[in-house]
C-alpha cells in the first residue's frame, strides 16, 4: 500500500495546453493594458495587500481547521505552548533554507519537533541578523547564513555569473522569485552535507513552508546489506521534467537520470540525503567540471556556478505549494 501523503502540499497538476482562441486573446489584451503604467503598478500593490490579509487570515484559520480535523490532540500552532513529541526522537538533523523568518516557519517548526522529532533544525539565512528570530523558535533550532556555506558562492555571484553567462535579463524577478537565489538554494543544501559543523551522517533537507500534519518517519526500522546502515525513506511522487535529464548527464558526465519506481520524481518537498552520497556526487560533478574545457580556467566557485548554471536546469516557479504568510521567495 502507497505510504500516506503526509504534508501540506500542492498536489495539482499542470492543465494540458490548449489552443487559446479569440476570447482569450482579447482578454490578455485588455489585461496587459490594465498592468502598463501607474493603473498596474495600483494593481500589484492591491494584489500585495490583499495576499497580505489573506496570509493572517489564514494563518489564524489554519490551525482552527486542524484542530476540528484532529479533535481532542494538540494541533502544532494552535496554541503558545508546543505540542509534545508524537514520533521518537530519531538521531537525524534537518537542513532547511528559509529567507527570512516567518509564522509558517515557526509552525513548520513546532510541527517538525512533534511529528518528526529530529536531533537539530538547522537552517539557512539570507543574513546572520535574522538567525536571532529562528534560534527562538525551539531549542533544537541552528542557524547559519547562506554565504558561509559554500566560501565564494553567495546570491550575488550567482547573479552575475548568471548576466555574464545570459545577458542582463538572465536573473529576472518573477513574483519575487529571482532565479540567483533558485540556483543559489541548490548549492547550499549540497554544500550543507561537509558545511554544517556536526552534521548527522543522514539528514534530511526540508522547505521551510512545508507543515507535517502527522508523525513522519524518515528512516525505518530494517538495515541495509552487508553494511548495516540505516534504510532510509525516500520521498516519491513529484513532477517529472524532462529539462533534468539533461542537466543531470552533463553534470555528472553521461549517467541517465532514473526516476522512481511508480514512474514519479524524486523533486518533492524534502529529501533524506546521506553525506557520503552528495560527497560522491560533488565529486562527480567535480570530474565534469575539470572536462568541461569552457570553464576549467576559473578559480572553483566560480567555476562550479558556471557548471551549474549553464547546464539548462529549469526554474519551476509556480510548482510549489507555498503555505499562508510565507514571504516570496529568494
């Protein structure tokens, strides 16, 4: 039987294409006119208040609506005290990349302690000043700042090696989105596995706006092998894109990329990683970077944005289910 999906997301579909008609095009139209000058800029800000309100709302809401679901046990966020623990203490620590602190983050939080139970929360800021307001969050939280990660891969170097490589327009602002901080979120959470002082042999990388609703496992009981290492759970069911596949060969000279058994992805909302695995795999990339004659001249993080940057891997934006108040993206 399918293991029970068990977090807050999106599990909408993309619609097939369809051949827009004329209706459709005169609305475009009249929409695009509606966005040009000081009437659009009106529009956005509207737009921004009203997503604002729903975003408290919502977060007033939501635990509420859990509480109803779940009668009679403690709802993570319902209350000022958390809830106790409903999973056993497992020796894993979770690596989660948050911009900035928000009251989704803090419910992930407290959801994440009573129904995964981890060693640490770790997580990646865009600046050491706000590690303050997540430390708060649990005793178990750690924090870091995103550019002592990786030393010389920061968001602004990813940015312009992205306009070197594409042009000015290469780092362009969807929605808040830029794509320097989508790349930028990729290579921190490889550099996590060797980065982070102390770091479980098996973590599990997390997304800040993602909410447990019940206890999660992420490794079982069995053993593997010979080895005897900890079987861990892999998160299964996510897009299939077809722009990784080729982005998977050139980054690791060749390999095909497999998918999961059922046929699904593996890019879903968190992903149990082992650190002996993404050593291997930077290593990996490593080779194919010293083979890749357009960039093996530059210094190594320069070089390894370039790598990562010009392999074509698509921005997704719109894929992902982002949760009440959570703030924009990188």
């Amino acid at each position: 039987m399918a293991q029970r999906e068990s977090l807050l997301v999106s599990t909408a579909r993309p619609r097939a294409s369809r051949r827009l008609g004329g209706g459709a095009t005169t609305r475009r139209r009249r929409l695009a006119r509606v966005l040009r000058g000081e009437r659009g800029v009106l529009f956005l800000l509207l737009l921004g208040v009203l997503a604002l309100v729903a975003s408290h709302l919502a977060a007033a809401i939501l635990p509420r609506v859990l509480a109803a679901y779940r009668p009679g046990v403690c709802v993570p966020g319902s209350g000022l005290a958390p809830c106790p623990p409903e999973a056993s203490r497992v020796d894993v620590d979770v690596v989660s990349v948050a911009a900035k602190p928000t009251c989704v983050t803090h419910v992930a939080v407290l959801a994440l302690n009573q129904y995964v139970n981890p060693r640490r929360i770790v997580f990646v800021t865009s600046s050491a000043s706000k590690c303050a307001t997540l430390i708060a969050m649990a005793s178990n939280v750690e924090c870091v700042a995103e550019d002592d990660i990786v030393p010389g891969v920061t968001k602004a170097s990813v940015r312009d090696e992205l306009r070197r490589l594409h042009g000015d327009g290469a780092d362009a602002d969807k929605l808040g989105r830029s794509r320097s901080g989508w790349y930028l979120q990729q290579l921190v959470k490889l550099g996590a596995a060797d980065a982070i002082e102390g770091l479980s042999d098996v973590f599990a990388v997390w997304d800040s706006d993602m909410i447990p609703l019940w206890p999660t496992r992420l490794v079982s009981e069995g053993r593997v092998g010979a080895s005897g290492a900890r079987r861990v759970v892999r998160q299964i069911g996510g897009y299939v894109i077809g722009g990784y596949e080729k982005s998977y060969e050139t980054l690791t000279g060749g390999e095909t990329l497999s998918y999961a058994p059922d046929g699904s992805g593996y890019v879903a909302h968190h992903m149990v990683m082992e650190r002996r695995f993404v050593r291997e795999l930077l290593a990996t990339f490593e080779r194919s970077l010293t083979l890749t004659k357009k960039i093996s001249s530059q210094p190594r993080p320069e070089a390894f944005i370039v790598l990562i940057t010009t392999t074509g891997i698509p921005c997704h934006e719109g894929r992902t289910c982002d949760c009440p108040c959570a703030p924009p993206g990188y």
